[in-house]
C-alpha cells in the first residue's frame, strides 16, 4: 500500500498508524493512505519562521519570482504524471484535470511574471502618497513589507494541486514561507506535485512544507504574524477560525468558502448571447462533475424565456456522458468520494422539496467504463424551482455536484439582483445581455452580494464564468467567506503588513528608493 508522506523541517514523513484510505473513485480501490500521526507541528512552524521566514526576506521581489516560475516549470514537466494521478485519486477527465494542473504552472507563471516586473525590491509602495502639511516637510506613504510568520494554506479536495499554487503563487511573492495542507481525500496528487518540486531542489529551506492528513495543534500554535488561508466550506471555515489565539493575536483569516453562484440570462439576450449562456451554464454545471466553487448553482431566466432556456439547457445536457476517466467515451468523471456522492443525493432532495425535476434522477448512477454498482457517478442533474422568490433551500443548500436550478424572474435588473443576493454572497455572478443599461441596472442591484461579475455578449470572447485567472480578484463576500485571493496584487498584499511612513517627502523618497 502506498503512504502519502508529508514534508517537514526539510524532510520527508511517513506516518505509522492513524492512516485514511484514499480511493480511486471511479471503481472505489484503495489506492493509497495518508496520515500525519507523529509529525511535530510546534517544529513545523518554528521551521518556516526561523528558516523560511529570513530566507525569504533577504530576497528582491524578483528573485521571488524566480522561484515561482522553478514552480511553474516542474509541475508542466510533469504534466502528465499529475494528471493520470489526479484522474486515478479525483476521478477527473483530461481536460477537467488540466484545469487543476495548468491552472496551478500558470497561476506561478503569472505571478513570475509579476514579480520580474517588481524589480529588485522588497519594499512595496502603494499610491502617490499624501503631503501632511504645506509643503514636502510632512509626507504620509503606504509601503507593504512582508509579515514575519508563515502562511498555513488549507486546501479543498476539488483543486489539489491549483488549491495550493494561488497560495504560494501569493505568499511566497510576498514574502511569507508557507504550510499546505491539501484535502485528505485527494492529497495524492497534491503530495506528488510537491515531491517533484523538492525533487528540483530550487527552494531555499522552510520556505515550503506540506502536512498531509490532519493538522494537530498546529492551528493553535498560530500568532500575530502567521496567516490562515483556507478554502472549503463554510462551516469548517467558522469552526477552524472559532480559536482562542486566532483572536487574541489577530491573526489573518483568509476565507473561501461556498458559493451558490448564478448565471443571469438578460431579457434581451439572443443569437450568440443566448447560445453562449446555454454553452457556458452547461459547462459550469458540469466541468469537474460540478465540484467547482465557481460552478453554476443556480440560473436565472425571464419567464418569458424559460421554455427555449430550459429545452436549450436539457437538450446539451443530455450529451454529457458520466463514466471512468480511463473511458474514452466518457465527458464527466465521477464524484471525488462516498461522502460528495451521499450528501449529493442528500442535497437534491432537499432541493426537491422547492423544485421539480426537468433532467436527471436525482440518484446515483452506472458510468460508462465502471462496473455495474460501482463508482461515484451522478448525471447532471436540472431542476426548476416552484417560487424563485420564496426559495430558502435553492439559496442557500450547496449541492457540490452537476446540479442546478433554474428560478424564473420578471426580467428586470431589480428581480434579477435581489434574487442573486438571496444566496448571502457569491464567488461570480455571470450575466448574458448586449443591452448596458440592463446591465448597469444589475451591477447596482446585485454587484454588492458578489466579488466578480463575467458577461457574455455578442462580440465578447469569453474564457467562462469558472475560471479564477490569476489577474482578476477571486473571494466573495458573506457566505463565499469574505476572503481575497489572487487579483494580481491584491492576494499578494494579504501576505504583507502595510505600513505608513511619516516623515519629510525627502526621507520617504529616500528610503523608498
Ligand atoms: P471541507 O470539508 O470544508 O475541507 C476543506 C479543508 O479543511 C480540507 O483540507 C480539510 O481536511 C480541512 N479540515 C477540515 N477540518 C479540519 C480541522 N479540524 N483542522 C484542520 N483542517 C481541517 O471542504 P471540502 O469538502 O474539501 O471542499 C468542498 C467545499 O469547498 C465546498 O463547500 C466548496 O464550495 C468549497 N470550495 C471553495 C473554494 C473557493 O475558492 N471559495 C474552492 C474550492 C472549494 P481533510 O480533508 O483532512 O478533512
């Protein structure tokens, strides 16, 4: 039986007792165990703060760089390596797969790329700054430095190797060594994407470890200067931030939780506007068997659209075909685990309760290339809720699976954002119109309960509304956890301390170079 170690203080763990079983989920084999029983968790963190946390302070912006683009460069070299894992471990497509590997090497690229453009500094300066008296004899200037803790990055299972590269990409650029924790029940492929990078020896020590199983009383070890980045859901958020020491020193919670993200098809939208939300809603209830935070949940129409939405919508649906990744008939992989395939079925019947069903079974089902009974597999699954309005589980019951429900509307802006803002805060929020003024209506309508907004439009050559790129800000408010990540710069400064410099604009143009 293969062990998932993990890697600490510079080198590699392996667990003797207290392991979990990690399955292949197209057939439910063992394919590997995982634990953390006997790792040191005070000497984890004593590590990056005393190892990583100088290492990377000695080093420009640029040079930082330099060790995210290593990154990026070892996990496309074993591209194909992590995606037959990731396909054996998380039961993804190629392609569904990709998104998680190439997602993570051009995630570290980009914000490479970045880093070159910072030069070689690594004091960060933000604005104009601002005179304080009359003249240059006072001046205020916000600088960013690094904080001088470790940044403990708790990953879901649906990205395992993604979920821990838009951390790093973040933290390390900034200046902060880093603790991953990838999902136990897919941390194959995350723990071998990290052997393969410690395998390239281009970190210098303790600026990377990685905790596979679960994380003892590391999270009350952390102080003022740690950061907690987490993605999952929203109550593992409240109960891991609910700390004594989180607190009383202030640390920094990061937060990416749920979302029960809409797509809003505009009354004006036709021709390819109305083909690209029937193309794109598809694709975000289906990409990664729907186990995506950004992934459609619910789809919003005006009534008088819903027939042709819904007939579009069932029709493509139909040509999704669940089965074993190893099959090459097979577009959708299964669900990642037992526990996602129970609370699946769990979910939709919840859902049913305010809704019909228009496609799908609400159950499990055979996928092609698996034996008879066997697997995680669950069809894409369509429903239509009885009142959009008067709707509390469609709003807020995360089904982390293919499954959607459309809600009719009046077709305006007002409906349309009050409806959006029902689900307590999203990730994304996608909309299909050509006509701007419907468009304002709905960003002050509906803007404030989301923390990104995708349009589809005719001449639009959209990548779709799943997609979190390194350049856009991804985090949404309430429920979607409040947190900020990526964004360019704007993930990399929740790593780093601002500071205001007051003194003569003299000595701030001095020592801020
Ligand atoms: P989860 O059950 O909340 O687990 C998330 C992470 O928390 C896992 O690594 C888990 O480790 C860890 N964890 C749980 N209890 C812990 C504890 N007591 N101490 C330390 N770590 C602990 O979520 P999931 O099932 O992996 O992922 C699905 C959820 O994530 C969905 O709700 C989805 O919406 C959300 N998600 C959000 C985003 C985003 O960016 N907003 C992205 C992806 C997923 P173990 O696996 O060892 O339990």
């Amino acid at each position: 039986m293969h062990t998932v170690k993990s890697y600490v203080e510079g080198r590699w763990h392996e667990a003797d007792s207290g392991f979990r079983p990690l399955v292949d989920p197209s057939t439910e084999e063992v394919i590997a165990q995982v634990s953390s029983h006997g790792i040191d968790f005070a000497a984890v963190l004593d590590h990056a703060h005393t190892e990583g946390c100088p290492s990377l302070a000695a080093l420009t912006f640029a040079e930082r760089g330099a060790l995210l683009k290593g990154m990026s460069k070892v996990l496309r070299n074993h591209r194909d390596e992590l995606l037959a894992l990731s396909a054996q471990n998380t039961g993804t497509t190629t392609p569904d797969g990709s998104f998680d590997v190439d997602g993570a090497s051009g995630t570290l690229f980009y914000y490479a790329g970045l880093a070159t453009s910072m030069g070689d500094s690594n004091v960060l300066v933000e604005g104009d700054g601002s005179a304080l008296a009359r003249d240059d004899a006072f001046w205020s200037q916000h600088a960013l430095v690094a904080r001088r803790g470790a940044a403990v990055a708790i990953n879901a299972f649906n990205f395992p190797i993604w979920g821990w590269a838009e951390k790093v990409a973040c933290a390390v650029l900034a200046g902060m060594p880093v603790i991953i924790k990838p999902a136990t029940s897919t941390a194959l492929p995350a723990a071998r994407s990290i052997e393969r990078i410690v395998e390239a020896d281009i970190l210098p020590a303790g600026v990377l470890q990685m905790i596979c199983g679960g994380t003892g009383d590391l999270l009350d070890r952390l102080g003022p200067q740690d950061v907690l980045a987490f993605t999952g859901s929203a109550d593992t958020a409240a109960k891991l931030s609910d700390r004594d020491n989180l607190r009383q020193h202030n640390t920094r919670i990061n937060i990416e939780a749920d979302s029960l993200n809409a797509a809003v098809l505009a009354p004006d939208a036709d021709g390819r506007t109305f083909d690209l939300f029937v193309k794109d809603v598809v694709r975000e209830m289906t990409q990664k068997t729907g186990q995506k935070c950004t992934a459609v949940r619910r789809i919003l129409v005006p009534t008088a659209l819903l027939d042709r939405a819904r007939e579009a919508l069932v029709d493509r649906l139909g040509a999704v075909v669940p089965g074993n990744p190893a099959d090459e008939a097979t577009t959708m992989g299964p669900l990642a685990n037992a526990d996602q395939l129970d609370d699946t079925v769990r979910g939709t019947a919840e859902l049913r309760a305010q809704a019909e069903l228009v496609h799908g079974s609400g159950e499990r089902v055979d996928g092609v290339g698996g034996d008879a009974g066997k697997g995680y597999f669950f069809g894409p699954t369509l429903l239509l809720a009885n009142d959009s309005y008067d709707a509390d589980v469609i709003h807020s019951r995360e089904v982390f699976a293919p499954v959607a429900t459309l809600l009719p509307y009046d077709g305006s802006a007002d409906h349309a954002g009050a409806l959006v803002a029902k689900g307590g805060g999203t990730l994304v929020t996608s909309t299909y119109t050509d006509d701007t003024d419907w468009l304002r209506g709905f960003l002050l309508a509906g803007g404030h309960s989301t923390g990104r907004l995708y349009v589809g439009s005719q001449e639009a050559k959209v990548l779709g509304s799943g997609v979190a790129l390194p350049q856009s800000q991804h985090g949404g408010p309430g429920r979607a956890g409040g947190g900020e990540e990526l964004g360019g710069m704007v993930g990399v400064k929740r790593y780093m301390q601002r500071v205001a410099l007051q003194a003569h604009k003299g000595v701030v143009d001095s020592v801020l170079g």
